[in-house]
C-alpha cells in the first residue's frame, strides 16, 4: 500500500494542495526527502504564482494527479548541502524553477537543455527517480539536486525576482536563441502578462526596439512609461496593425489562448520569425503564403536549460531587472487564481510564503 | 486603356488560357524590343510546373486571362544588348521565375530578388513599362541580362528546364535552413516535380533521405531510381509511429490540404519542417509539438538568381537533371490534365522548338 504523503520521506513538510480539478488550494502535510549527496535543501520565502499552475490545479491538460503542490518559481535561504555539493553554501540565496531532474545521458543533457530531455521531471505533479510525486513550491521548504538550483544575485530581491524562474527563462531562451538580441533589432511581443512583461525589459535589455501587441489598449501607458517598451500596437486595431506591418525581426508571442496567426506573420519582416511559447490547446490556422513570400518561420520554444536560466538570472542581475508582482499571503492564494484567470493582476502574483505560510 | 497583347514591336506566338477552365491554344502576341540590357532568347523547352496549372485556372485568385505561362525556359541567345558583356550568340541559357525587380532595396541586394516587394514574375506579372508578361511556352522571350542563367555544358537542355524553378525551389531552403550535413537525415514530403529533385540534391549533399508519400505505387523508383534510402506511405500510422522523432528536417512539397501534425512529429528535437507547397487554403498548426520540441515550420520561395546559377552548377557537379516525359506543344491539355492527377514522372517538358507552329 503506497505511504500517505506525509509519511513517503523523512523530514516533514507543509504546504497548500489541490486535491482534485475543482483546483481550490487547501493545507497539506506532506514529507520531503533526506538532503541526499548533491541535494541542496532550502526554506522557501517566495513562490510566485506561474499560469501553469492554475492549469495543473484543474487538470486542464488532462495530466495531473491528485493531491497537487503547484509552484515552480521558488526562491529561498539554503539550510543545508549534501557533501559532494559544490557551487552551494548554507545562507545561499537560491531558486527553483521549473524542473528537478533529468536523464543526464542523452543529447539535450549533454548540452545544457534538460529541458527537452524526453526523462525531464517537473518540479511537481511528476514522478521522480525514487517513484514518488514531486512536490512544487507553496510550501515551507524545498529539496534538489545541486544541477537544477541557480543562485540568486545579491542584488534581486528574492520576491520580485521568483517569477524569473519560469517567465524568465521562458522568455529569455527563445530571445537568445532564434537570435532576438541584436541592438538596433525590432522585436514585437504578444501579450501583457507574467511572460510578456519580463519579455519587454528582457528585450530592452539587450538594446533591441520593442513593440506590445495586446488586445487591451488599457495596457498602453503602462507598456511604455512603466515597462519600456517603445511601442504599443493594439492587435483589434486593423490601421495600427496595417502600419506596422514588415517591420518586425521576431515576435515572442505569450499568449495561450487560441488567436489568429496572420495578423502576426504579416507584421514580420522578410525572414522574420513568430516564436510561440504560450501553447494553445487547439491548432491554429496557418496560412502558408506568407511564410513561404518572406520566407518567415513560425517555431516554439518552452522554458530553458539550467545553464541558460542562470546565465538570464546573471543578466538579470547585471540589468536590474524583476518582475512586477503583487505579493500575497498564502491563504489568498484561491483568490489570486481566480483573478489570475480572469488576467487581473499587473503581472505576477507571488506568495509571501516565508511570512504566512503557517502550519496548522 | 489596357494595351493589347500586340502592344510591342516583335511579334511572338505561343499557347495562352484565356478563361478559368485552363484550356490553352495559339495565341498571337508580342515581345519588346531588345534593349541595351536584354537577352534575346529562342526557346527550345519549357517545364511544366505545377504552378502553371494553378495558374491558368486561377487557383490562387490573382490571374489576367490572357495568360502565357512557364517558368521553366531553357534555350539560345539569338540576341544581345549593347551593355551585356557576360553571354555570347547561341549561349544555352535559362530563364526561370523572375524577370525583373527593383535592383535598389535591401534584398536584391543581397542577391535576395526574390524576396524584393517589386518582383517582376515571368508571366502573369506587370512590367516595369506597364505592359503584361507573358511566359514560356511561346517562341521567343526578351529578358534583362540580370535574370538570364547559363546551363553548364554537360546538363541537356530538355531535363536542365525544370531546375529552373523546381530546382531552384527546393536548393535554396536546404542551403538556407541548414539542411546539407552529411549524414543527417532529410523527410522529402510529396514525389513531384520539386519531390524529386530534393531526393536527388538530398543525396547529393550527403543526407540520409525518407520518402514520405500517399502513393504506395511510388516506391520502388523512389528507392531504385532516385536514390531515396526509405519511403513511407503517410497514411499508414503503423509507418509513421515508427518514424517518430527521426528526422532533422523535412522538405514538404505537397501543395493539397494535408495535415502537418505527423510531419512534426517525425522531426527530432530542433526540427525544422520547411514548405515550400502552396495550397490554395490555410493548413492546420499544432502548437504543442512546436514548443515541447523547439521545432519549427518555415517557409521558402524559389531563390535568387546568384544562387539558382549556383544550383545549376551544383547540378552540373553532381550530374543532377530532372526525371521528364517530353511532350508536344499541342499535348499541354492532356498534360495538365494528368499533372492534376499527379500522372507524370515528374515533370512534363513542351518540346518548344520542334512542335510550336504557328
């Protein structure tokens, strides 16, 4: 018979868990392994709230299994090293993202992108090497191997800087990647959210013009007087789109929900590329001409490789660049995904999990 | 007021279709006079390509009946402006998909013309003196110097023509996306005209080469003639689970509806899926397999004329010409008839100069 949660490992742990798809977070004890030789052990202060948890509580994507801990954007203080640790120390300002282990042997471990490893485990909902759950971050502390912990620059706070553990890396990678960060660039971003804003300072950062296409003209002041962003193009505005078009060199496009690829195309230049990493759950329309007349490229990305998400948390830190958050407490949290839903919050809710994370 | 086809001072003849049936027959019409940087050339062959067909039915929406079409011209210099110094009299030469743009923006100069917003196409286009283009299957072309290949020595005219645009087609995506390691592996989606052609330069570069069809019928000349080391029929998902995950990037040729889902999914991680088929409606694109595999689909459209000299070239190298069936002019009909069936391997020439009379 398998162990409950709370008796599965030797330390105990507490946190919040949604125990089936109506995804209303409760108080959960549960058990986190012994600090293993290379695991590297931490209380957890922040954990920002990404979309994805939201979907993992109410089993959107049909593959979570009861109870859930959600939260892969982890920050906190190391209380202890496994011995053959090497790049952690106890007092360590550290994070989590979104994953906790790989294979190690195949190509993509063997270039830094555990990411696309087909034996990737995600930091929770996902069975780890010993056959028990994994467990995410709305909890008191947090247990990894030293490959997948990055350290957190003295100068971030650790709030504002959790939700680049997922967003951030999300966004960074395919900027880097598909060759985005060349001053002087144009780089169109779809969507104002906890991805689309990090993706506009992100952009700013590497000295490339960005414009915001979003649905809201609402978001327009904020796009440039607050986050940066040199341009704001409302995507329902058929003239402003017109205007803008073949004037793009990339688009990072955030937004998950279905929408129309066209309009979106038509806006890059001649070998542009449309780079999606919000992933909607239906296939969209692809119209085939205009990638074909401008040779333009359409590709996906998902989050990164460890080595990259500490080289974007350096260039965070190098660039004074956070995400904008709205702190909460923990038993705000069902609140908070019911309003993240409905994308009222400006861009990233992190739970104050330090201070009001109290066991029963 | 439109000026009519006799609008120039040479006259031409060739087939046209004048309404959206496609039906093609004679047709008198003119050619400019050849000016300081033009090309004179007789025309002894000219591809049929797939596009003609599309075209002369308009498919796409975008055809002015009466239209003269083929891209695909081989033949000799019969005449040469005072400022052309790179051919000579009775030079073999080619004409392909493009005959003019604007020379001065960013892409034609980076030898990109086909990609520049003016483009000028070799039929079914505006001039740059307002007049229409007409194409190859006709008796003579007048085109400037700049969009004029030469045919190596060793490639015969007849099989050489449709490298002028199915070559060209699938050439400049490989070299373009990366798509030329040796020893990587190449899906080459549809055995047409551009299907067969990417099979022969896949080979040629090095490639582990998949055919991936939905004629089972095509196999053994994929295999014993074209040189592809595997084929698989697409609609046999016993196939296509097999293949899963195996490709690094798959030219997809086909120009009907189909799905892209299992193309994705053959693709390894990184995958490119690259098109170059141009249906006539909007594909479905899942987005999931995109972003789990950091894949990508990307699009191509023929090639600049620095580089489709290059190809040809290339194919003089390697020896690399199209697999034709040769055909009189007055046969067009039957021919594009069976082209929309895919009866043809895999390219039908019009045997110009031996069988357009007057």
């Amino acid at each position: 018979m398998a162990n409950s949660a709370d008796q599965e490992h030797p330390t105990k742990a507490f946190g919040w868990a949604a125990a089936d798809t109506s995804g209303v977070l409760s108080p959960f004890k549960f058990s986190r392994r012994e600090t293993g030789e290379r695991d590297v052990r931490f209380k957890v202060l922040y954990c920002g709230i990404c979309h994805s948890d939201l979907h993992m509580a109410k089993n959107d994507w049909g593959t979570s299994t009861y109870p859930i801990v959600p939260g892969h954007e982890i920050v906190g203080i190391v209380t202890e090293v496994g011995s053959k640790v090497e790049k952690f120390k106890v007092g360590d300002r550290v994070g989590v993202g979104c994953m906790v282990g790989a294979c190690h042997s195949c190509d993509s471990c063997d270039n830094d992108l555990e990411n696309y490893c087909p034996k990737m485990i995600f930091t929770y909902g996902a069975p780890y090497h010993d056959g028990t759950n994994t467990y995410g971050g709305y909890s008191d502390v947090m247990v990894a191997e030293e490959r997948y912990v990055v350290r957190i620059p003295d100068n971030l706070p650790l709030d504002a800087g959790a939700p680049l553990l997922c967003a951030g890396i999300t966004v960074y990678s395919p900027l880097q990647h598909f060759g985005l960060t060349k001053p002087g660039m144009h780089v169109g971003v779809v969507g104002l959210g906890g991805l689309g804003h990090v993706a506009v300072k992100f952009a700013k950062g590497f000295g490339v013009k960005v414009t915001v296409i979003s649905t809201s003209p609402s978001k327009k002041k904020e796009a440039i007087e607050h986050l940066g962003a040199d341009y704001f193009l409302v995507s329902r505005d058929p003239d402003q789109m017109q205007a803008a078009m073949g004037t793009m060199d990339g688009i990072i496009d955030t937004v998950s929900a279905v929408h129309p690829l066209v309009p979106l195309i038509g806006l890059l230049k001649s070998q542009g590329k449309l780079v999606m990493v919000g992933a909607p759950n239906r296939p969209l329309e692809l119209p085939v001409f205009p990638l074909i007349m401008g040779r333009k490229v359409v590709a996906g990305s998902c989050i990164g490789g460890m080595k990259e998400t500490q080289e974007m948390i350096d260039f965070a830190g190098k660039h004074n660049i956070t995400a904008d958050v709205e702190v909460i407490p923990m038993d705000y949290v069902n609140t908070a995904m019911e309003r993240l839903e409905k994308a009222d919050v400006r861009y990233r809710f992190v739970i104050d999990i330090g201070n009001t994370l109290k066991s029963a | 007021m439109a000026k009519s086809p006799e609008e120039h001072p040479q006259k031409a003849f060739g087939w046209a279709a004048r309404d959206p049936s496609g039906t093609l027959s004679p047709f008198h019409f003119s050619r400019r006079e050849n000016g300081d940087e033009d090309v004179t050339v007789k025309i002894l062959y000219c591809g049929v390509c797939h596009s003609d067909l599309h075209s002369v039915k308009n498919e796409w929406g975008i055809t002015r009946y009466p239209i003269v079409p083929g891209h695909e011209i081989v033949g000799i210099v019969i005449q040469l402006g005072n400022n052309v110094k790179k051919f000579k009299m009775g030079d073999r030469v080619g004409v392909g998909v493009l005959v003019g743009s604007c020379k001065t923006c960013e892409t034609c100069q980076q030898d990109l013309e086909n990609y520049c917003p003016s483009m000028i196409f070799t039929y079914n286009s505006t001039s740059q003196d307002g007049t229409r283009t007409y194409g190859g299957y006709s008796d003579i072309v007048v085109v400037d110097q700049r969009y004029v290949l030469r045919i190596p020595d060793n490639l015969p005219s007849d099989a050489a023509a449709p490298l002028l645009c199915a070559g060209i087609t699938v050439y400049s995506p490989m070299k373009y996306y990366g798509m030329t390691e040796p020893g990587k592996h190449l899906g080459v989606a549809g055995l047409g005209g551009l299907g067969h052609v990417a099979v022969k330069f896949g080979k040629a570069f090095g490639l582990k080469v998949t055919v991936i069809s939905t004629s089972p019928n095509k196999e053994d000349e994929a295999i014993n003639k074209l040189g592809a080391d595997s084929f698989l029929v697409s609609t046999n998902p016993e196939k296509v689970q097999a293949a899963l995950g195996t490709m690094d990037y798959i030219i997809d040729t086909v120009s009907a509806i189909h799905s892209l889902a299992p193309l994705l999914a053959m693709l390894k991680l990184n995958g490119k899926l690259i098109t170059v088929g141009l249906p006539d409606k909007p594909l479905e694109l899942p987005i999931f397999p995109l972003v789990m595999g950091r894949k990508l689909i990307g699009g191509s459209d023929i090639g600049g004329i620095k580089e489709t000299q290059e190809m040809l070239d290339f194919c003089a190298k390697h020896n690399i010409t199209a697999d034709i069936e040769l055909i009189q002019m007055d046969y067009i009909n039957t021919a594009m008839k069976r082209l929309s069936k895919s009866d043809v391997k895999y390219r039908f020439v019009i045997d110009v100069a031996n069988s357009l009379s007057q």
